[in-house]
C-alpha cells in the first residue's frame, strides 16, 4: 500500500485514491492491510477466516472478541444484548416492528430525511406507523428542529428516528424526549462516529458498511426488556430473542463480515476510541464546511444546527459543471463524490477511515475547480 505524504502528514492509502463512497464505503488502510496479510492463510490454519466453520473455537474467539471489543467502545451496558445480524439496515426496519410491535400498535416516527422516511414505510406494513415529526425549512435550508412530544401516544411502542441522514446530510445531537416510549436509533451511517450513550436507547441499530465493516452484517443493540417479544410469524433469523439464545449464531452468520468488524473495532481503540474519533471527525467536516462556506461556487443546502459530519452534500452553482467535476475528481483520484441519485449534487462521506488528508485534498481540488470554471 502506498505511502503518501501530504501536508506535512504521513498516511497510508489504498492505491492513491481517496473513496467518498456513503457506503459500502472505505475501510480503515491498516486494517483492510491486515485482512491481506490474513487472507488465505488466516492464524497459521492455511484457511481464509471464511472458510472455517462459525461453530469453531478460532472463530467464537473472534466473534466474542469483536462484540467486548464494541461493547468497550460504546460503554454498552450489561442489560444490552449485541447482535450481529444478517439483513442490513433495511432489515432492520422490518425486524423492529416485528420484534416489539403488535398488528394493532402504534409506532411513532420522526423523519428526518430518506432513511427514516424507508422505515416508516416498512414498518407500516406491519403496525400503525405514525409520523410524529418532518424535516423542514429554514432560511432555505433543510432543518430538523427538536419535536415538541408531550402528547405522544404513551402507549406506542416504540418511537424510531435516525440522527444522521446518509442521503441528505442532515444530522441531530438531540435524543427525542419520548418518556416511557422505547427509542429505536437507526445508526447506520454515524455509529462509532462520536461516543453516545446507550442507556438512553430501547434499540440501536446499523448497518455495517459506512463505519463498521463490509455489507451484509447489521449490528443490534436491543435493551433485555424489549427481547422476547417476537410475533409468532417474525423469520427466525430477526427473532431478537432466538439470536441472543445462540450468540447471533442461529444460523451461519456473515462472518468475514464479522472479522472484518472486529479488526476495524480493534483499530478505533488503537485510535484512541469514540472520543478521538469525534474530535478528528469534526475537524475533518469542519474543514470541508469551512471550504463550502467560503466560496459562492459550492454550497450546502442544510441548515447550520443539523450539518452531518459524517455525510457532506454540496452542490455546484452550476448544475451542468456537474459531470465534469465528478471526471476531474476521479481523474485526481477522488472517488464517489456523486450525490444520491433522489437529490443531485455532490456528497462527501468522510466516515472514520477517511484520514484528513483525503479532505485536505478534496478541498484543494474543489479550489482548483473553482478557480478553473467558477
Ligand atoms: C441511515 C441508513 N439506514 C438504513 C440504510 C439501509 O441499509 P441497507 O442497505 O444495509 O439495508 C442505509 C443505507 O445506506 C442508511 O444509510
């Protein structure tokens, strides 16, 4: 792997590229080196992690590795059960309602954007989904304010938000004051990203491929009161219940996914853990804002309490510039940098792996860009 000097830093990149990708997205260098190293001749064993049994003694140790190793991280309490699923965060969105919802119940939604939108959508068809609040505008910009949830229905059964928006950029540091009502997060694009505080939580949930690890896994973190809950027609496979009982190993689990997860949590205590990781994180966005804002070229269409960190969309004053810049920026080794197909533009997503030197050089060349055709 490359080693590449930039600004005065020392990194390591894969090939020279910089990968902006919202997800599957870039994994950690030393990380994805170690899986190299580690491929077809994984602990000595002359096997790929892949291609020993999920029931071996090698494979639990890393599979219980992985899960201290997150609960570390996160300060996950003991009343919390980690799983790690197959089925994504779309999975997810079914496998909640499934596990803590009636047919007649109601659960209650803010959306704040595409993904919180998704799950409303599923989980209407299986209980009396409710939206309870929407993104908005403010100062022409899209604006997520706190939602006043006084009167919410008590007798909900859970309440679902998404506090970073992969697709939009819109990200919230508030927790929805829903009293009683169990809060189920979707993390996928932000967890790990910044410490947080579990107990306030009935269930967190991610998909693994923006800041944990490949596609194909989902991590869940489920309160023990809201386990066992499962209606009889729930697939195995997303009974929360039945997947803690068998260690997430009911089944085959994905578990290259799983290593993969584990190495990269291996690599955040390395780091410095979940609060080294914001204070890199925030600098990394703050520079790439601080570009945007500083120029009449780029902008970003959300409003400045609810920027992401994690996920940058900017646009370009001119529309038609569009293709071009996204032919410079591969050119230049700037990969993924095309917006969401539902809202144009560009977006960023500078999750954990990306270093800073990767937004040092995004903002160098959107510079140049301007300068050439602004
Ligand atoms: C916030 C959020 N939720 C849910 C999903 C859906 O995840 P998956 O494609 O793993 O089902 C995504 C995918 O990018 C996401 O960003």
């Amino acid at each position: 792997m490359p080693l590449v000097v930039f600004a005065g830093v020392e990194i390591t990149t894969m090939n020279n590229v910089f990968n902006f990708s919202a997800g599957p997205a870039m994994l950690p260098a030393e990380v994805m080196s170690q899986a190299q190293a580690e491929f077809i001749d994984w602990q000595g064993s002359g096997c790929s992690v892949m291609e020993v049994s999920h029931r071996g003694k090698a494979f639990i140790e890393v599979a219980a590795a992985a899960e201290q190793d997150l609960r570390d991280l996160l300060a996950i309490p003991d009343n919390y059960k980690v799983l790690f699923s197959h089925g994504g965060g779309r999975g997810q969105f079914a496998a909640v309602p499934l596990n803590i919802s009636k047919s007649s119940d109601t659960s209650l939604h803010i959306v704040s954007g595409s993904w919180s939108k998704g799950a409303v959508t599923e989980a209407s068809k299986y209980n009396q989904a409710k939206v309870v609040a929407e993104v908005s505008q403010k100062d022409g910009l899209n604006y997520m304010a706190p939602p006043s949830l006084e009167n919410i229905d008590a007798s909900a059964a859970y309440l679902h938000f998404c506090p970073n928006e992969t697709v939009d950029g819109i990200a919230y540091n508030w927790l929805p004051e829903s009293g009683e009502v169990p809060l189920v997060s979707d993390m996928s694009s932000c967890i790990l990203s910044a410490p947080l505080d579990v107990s306030k939580h009935g269930i967190i949930y991610a998909g693994a491929q923006k800041n944990i690890g490949p596609s194909g896994l989902s991590v869940v973190i489920v309160r023990d009161d809201l386990i066992g809950k499962a209606r009889r027609e729930t697939p195995s496979i997303f009974d929360y219940d039945l997947m803690a009982k068998n260690d997430s190993m009911y089944n085959t689990p994905p578990t290259f996914s799983w290593y993969l997860a584990g190495l990269v949590f291996k690599w955040l205590k390395a780091q410095g853990g979940l609060a080294a990781m914001e204070s890199r994180n925030k600098e990394k966005a703050a520079i790439l804002y601080a570009a945007i804002d500083s120029s009449d070229f780029y902008s970003n269409p959300v409003h400045p309490d609810n920027r992401s960190i994690m996920n940058v969309p900017f646009l370009l004053a001119e529309e038609s510039l569009n293709a071009v810049f996204l032919e410079k920026a591969e050119s230049a080794g700037l990969r993924a940098l095309k917006g969401h197909r539902s809202v144009g533009g560009m977006r960023a997503s500078i999750y954990n792996a990306m270093p800073k030197a990767g937004v040092l050089t995004l903002v160098e060349f959107m510079q140049h860009f301007e300068k050439q055709y602004g």
